[in-house]
C-alpha cells in the first residue's frame, strides 16, 4: 500500500497519466505532489500509485466492488469500451526536472532510474521507414480486438471446447497408428502445459497451488504426460497391452475435462456462483476431511491388529468393509463383527459405526449448510469480487497482444528463440511478432469482423423496428382515445333522446326543453 494520501495519490497518478510534473498551480495539493516529486527525482521515496481496482482486490474489498458505478466501469472495461492502457512511457520533460530538483538539467546528469516515468526508448528516434510505420498502425487497427477482455476470453473458451472436442474424438477412436487428431491433441496439450509452466513461475508455487483450479489442471496434464509416455512405448514395441493401457490412462481425463468447463464459463453470473459455492464448500469441509482421515486410519489400526489375533483379514478386505460402512452399508458391519473377536469385536464395530456415520455425517452436513447459508447471503458480492479480478487480470496484462492457448505455442517454438538468436530490434521484433500472429488469429478476427458486422445490422434494424413499434403504439393510443371521444360524443347523444328512462339521462332534458321554447318563440316571431 502506498503511504501517500488519497489525494496525493490521486495528483500523482494524473502526473503519470500526463507525462508531465509541471502545472503551475499552487494548490495543497500541487504543494503536496511537488514534494513527492522532489524526492523521486532525488533518489529517495518510490511512490506506488496504485489503481482503486487493483487496491480493492489486494484488500478484498467486495462491498466496493458490488457497487453499481464500478460495477458499470468493469463492464466498461469488459467490453473494451474503456482501454485500461497504464502508465504512459513518456520522457520527464527537461524544464520539469529542473523546476523540481533546483538545479541545472544537462542531459549527462540525467539518470533514467531517478526519473518519475520511464524515458522513451532510443530506438523511436531512430530511423524507420515510412511503410513499415503504416504497416504498424494498419497491424495495430487489425489486432485490437485481441486486446478487448471479452474478445481474449471467448477466444480461450473456443480454444478450450476444441480442446475437448478433440480428446474426445482420439479417446473413442483408439487407433493404433498416430493420427493427425491424436498429434494435434499432443501439440494442444504442450501448449497448455508451457501455459501452467508460466503461471506457476510468475506466481510461485504457493499462490499457484491456492486455486482448486490449478490442482486439476496439474491431474490433467499429469494424465496426458503419462498417456504420452505410454503412447510412444507402444509405438516403439509394437504392444497391444501397452496400447491398451495408454488410452486407459487417457480416459481418466475426461472427469476431469468435463468440470473444467466451468473455470472457462466463469464470467456468466449462474456458472461463475457454481465455482464460488464449490471452492467455498471445499475449504469449509477441510475439517471434516481431517478428522476423516485422523478417525480411519486409528479405526484401521484397531481392526488390523484385532485380525491379526482372530481371523488374520488382509488390509485390502479391512479397507473394503470399512469403506462399505461409512457409505451406508451398517448390516454388513455388524454380520462380520465377530470376526475382530467376540466381545471386542462388536464394540470396536458399534462405535467405528457410530462415528461414521453418525458424527461425521451430522458435521459434513452441518458445515455444508453454514457454507451454502453464506454464499447465498454473499453471492452477488462474491460473484462481482471475482468478476472484477478476473477483468483485471485481462486488463494488466504485460503482453500487448496475447498468445492464447494452444496458440501459444508459437511463443515456446518462434518468438523466444528468435528474440534469444537475433539482433533485431524492438520495434522490428514487434512488427514480426504482430504478423505472426495476424496469420494466427486470422480466421478468429474474421468471425469476430463478421460478429459486428452482424450486430450492427441487427442493432439497426431492431433500432427501427422498436421506433416502428414505439409510433405504432402511440397512433393505436391516439385511435383508442379518439375512439373513447366519439364514444362519450355518441352517448351524450343518445342520453338526450325521448327513450332514456335512467336517472343521469334525465338531466340534461330538462335544459333541452328550456331551449325548445325559446327556439319556438323565435320561429313564430319570424312568421309573424
């Protein structure tokens, strides 16, 4: 956490955004950033300014997340609407730098590590030829949807739902030669591991190793490494057994792939409270596994040592009924009590029954209830937190443009060696680096190009229908009013007639008569 102020916080973030440390404003404020800035300049205090989302997430803070204005910014950030672009590498202007250490600037004394924002690189000075700066722009309009969140994550779930897809096709079929599926499959599964790899490293082990996530992919990859090794052990002894056995091990994955799903669907609100509910049940229940496990294995040491003395029952067959016990099967318990001993038997059996399942039922229950109460109380809090985080996530990413799994692949196999074995420059790497991957994504910035084209199209016409709909609406108001209006007329009419007999039809007559004698004198005074 940074020990400024929120406002000094603030000062110096709008610093960084602009580039720029000289405002000419004196303000508490400016006083307080001026004095910040000196002592960056100067070698002393680092200042962390840190985003507001980024500091709710260090924090937990999941009230502040929930709220609907930030709420609304993520979504923002979600669809790409706002670009989260960071700090802006800009030069610390000369006459800045003066102002704020008061002493004179020769670009000799300047260090780059003392400076408030890191100074552009050499190499934009440098001459580049005028078609390849078009080519960069033209390449930075065709890939800018990578850079959308939304746009990268439906990416990584197309990739994921290929991924299973074509497991499940090299998993049924079980050839015995290597086909094009089952390479591909080899080739996804490299590129998957390489992805955990790097988050492991960026990570470390124990912040990997927190997400119940992380624990299955390392099983499923596991699982693929052994189908791999099993695989080539057949191809080079020819063995129908070892064939056999590797895609045995291979069709373990697919309880494992399966549920995966959900870490892929977790931006929808419905999946994305599935994941919290089940990660929280799984910490809550952590007591009930460690007594489990604690009551077993003493419950196991008694029937071993009881066998020994009295029927000499192997370890698997103890194991066998007492697994069959603590899921439900209590008769058969109490049938093979004498077994361990005639007396001692049935009370190591009462109480090993009594604990199972009783006790520990009654607690696994009762804290998956405890569980379920707090998340519901909690899920649209706990949804927004991880919603939130993962947007960030996606939003401060180190890399420009991301090289989404299995695509990966091309960074293991292209990229790094060529950035290890060549003396191209930065900015030539990076043109490389943008065909390369225009040439990858080609067919998904095709669907994504025809997406909006699509969208657009139907946004138009639903625009027009729904203000077709909306003047529609309003003449079938004006008809019904003017209709209402010709009815009231129409019964106005019809109540001064001779016929009506109701009391409200009788009111007006007798003005009528009133008006008939008058219009009657008139009349005989003109014949007159």
């Amino acid at each position: 956490m940074s020990l400024l102020s929120p406002d000094q916080r603030v000062r110096v973030y709008r610093l960084g955004r602009a580039g720029s440390v000289a405002t000419g404003v004196e303000s508490p404020h400016s006083k307080a950033a001026d004095v910040v800035a000196r002592e960056y300049l100067s070698g002393g205090t680092r200042v962390l300014v840190e985003r507001a989302l980024e500091v709710a997430i260090r924090s937990e803070a999941k009230r502040f997340t929930a709220l609907k204005p930030i709420a609304e910014v993520v979504q923002l950030l979600w669809n790409g609407t706002l670009h989260w672009k960071g700090f802006s590498c800009v030069a610390l202007p000369s006459n800045a730098y003066k102002a704020f250490t008061n002493m004179p600037y020769s670009p000799d004394d300047f260090d780059p590590e003392d400076a408030l924002l890191s100074p552009v690189p050499s190499e934009r000075n440098n001459a580049w030829p005028i078609w390849a700066s078009a080519l960069e722009k033209r390449l930075a309009r065709i890939l800018e949807p990578l850079r959308i969140p939304v746009v990268e994550n439906t990416l990584i779930m197309i990739h994921a739902f290929f991924f299973l897809a074509l497991y499940t096709i090299v998993s049924l079929r079980r050839q015995d030669s290597l086909s094009i599926e089952e390479v591909i499959l080899h080739i996804c599964a490299l590129a998957y591991i390489a992805d955990e790899v790097r988050q492991c490293t960026e990570n470390g082990l124990v912040v990997y190793f927190k997400s119940v996530w992380n624990i299955l992919d390392v099983s499923i990859y596991g699982v693929f490494v052994a189908f791999f090794c099993l695989r080539m052990r057949s191809i080079y002894t020819g063995s129908q057994e070892d064939l056999d056995k590797a895609y045995d091990v291979l069709a373990l994955n697919a309880s494992m792939l399966w549920p995966r799903l959900f870490a892929v669907l977790d931006q929808f609100e419905f999946c994305g409270t599935i994941i919290i509910q089940v990660r929280r049940i799984i910490s809550g229940t952590s007591l009930f596994f460690a007594l489990l496990i604690v009551l077993t294995a003493g419950f196991f040491q008694t029937f071993f040592s009881l066998s020994q003395r009295h029927n000499e029952l192997g370890a698997k067959s103890i194991w066998g009924l007492m697994a069959r016990i603590f899921f439900g099967s209590a008769l058969v318990g109490w049938d093979q009590a004498d077994l361990f001993g005639p007396y001692v038997g049935y009370l190591a059996m009462s109480m090993y029954i009594t604990v199972s399942m009783l006790i520990l039922y009654n607690i696994l229950i009762g804290v998956i209830n405890q569980c379920m109460v707090e998340i519901t109380q909690n899920a649209a809090q706990e949804f927004r937190f991880a919603y939130t985080m993962r947007v960030v996530e996606y939003v401060s990413a180190k890399q420009t443009y991301p090289c989404v799994p299995p695509l990966n692949i091309l960074q293991i196999l292209v990229f790094w060696p060529l950035r290890k074995t060549t003396t191209l420059s930065h900015r030539a790497f990076a043109l490389f680096r943008s065909i390369v991957l225009l040439m990858a994504y080609m067919p998904h910035l095709l669907l994504y190009a025809l997406y909006k084209v699509i969208s657009r199209w139907w946004q138009a016409n639903h625009e027009s229908s729904k203000g077709l709909r909306t003047e529609c609406h309003l003449a079938e108001k004006e008809l019904a009013w003017i209709k209402i209006r010709k009815d009231d007329i129409d019964e106005f009419a019809y109540s001064g007639s001779a016929g009506s007999t109701s009391d409200d039809e009788e009111s007006p007559q007798p003005a009528r008569a009133s008006i008939a004698p008058k219009h009657q004198h008139n009349m005989s005074s003109l014949t007159d």
